[in-house]
C-alpha cells in the first residue's frame, strides 16, 4: 500500500478522475445521497490516498485555515476497504499534512455522526450540536495537534 500526497496543482487527470469516482462511489452513490460532491475547495487542497494494484483504497483532503473553517481542516475522509484500519491511516496522515504544509495547532473536521468514534481515538472532540448536511446527521469536530 503505497501513500501519495498531492496538492490539486500536481495531479494528473488520471488521478483526479479516480480520487472524483471514490469520492461518488461512496458518498453519493453508496450512502444514496445527491449533493455537490465537487464543492469547489478541492483547488485548494492536499489530497491524500492510500493505493495498491487495485486503486484508491482510502482518501482525505487537508483544506487550509479559511477555507471550511478558521483551523485547517481534514474532510472528505473515506476507506473504501472496512475494517482494515485505513480509514485511521488516512485520517492521521490527514493530520500530519495539516501540520507540515499549513503549521496547524489544530484540525477541524465535519464528521457524520456514526463516525464519531473513528475520529474520537484520533482525539477529536465534538464542536457542535449535531446538525443535517445533505439529510445525514452530522457534527463539527476539533483535535489539538502535538
């Protein structure tokens, strides 16, 4: 498995495109949920993915201070491979990226609530009153970095 780091200005249309159709296979596709999946913040990210001879297995984006939130700001966090703890993999690699190309203190992130307990061991803590984002239960979460 083999991590690849990117920001939007260096990847190539082939990579785009598979990182776009994961990103649709699992949140609009697979959790049946029409909504602007390409939201416009992608510009301005490190996208981030986990990937073997099959393809993309995990993926995140790292969005700086401004653009979601006024920390930077991990989204878009999926594993398209359960329980093998990719999902945490990414998740963490996410925090890193935050660190080392936007000098983050601490992350954000909008988690749907039956995720809570991924982000939770990461040392996120819940922000917000759980709230509806495109019909899923959502809430606003914070993790201090080292």
């Amino acid at each position: 498995m083999q991590l690849f780091i990117k920001h939007f200005t260096e990847l190539s249309t082939a990579e785009l495109y598979a990182i776009l159709k994961a990103r649709q296979d699992v949140f609009v596709v697979e959790q049946n949920c029409p909504f602007p999946e390409i939201d416009g913040k992608d510009l301005d990210a490190y996208h981030l993915w986990l990937a073997d001879e099959n393809g993309i297995a995990a993926y995140a984006r790292v969005l700086d201070r401004g653009i979601s939130f006024e920390e930077p700001a991990v989204g878009r966090v999926i594993s398209l491979r359960r329980r093998e703890g990719l999902g945490t993999r990414i998740l963490q690699e996410g925090m890193r990226v935050a660190a080392e190309k936007y000098g983050a203190k601490a992350v954000m992130l909008e988690a749907q609530v039956y995720a809570r307990k991924l982000y939770e061991k990461q040392g996120f803590v819940q922000v917000s009153e759980e709230f509806l984002e495109d019909g899923i239960p959502h809430i606003v979460m914070r993790a201090k970095l080292q």
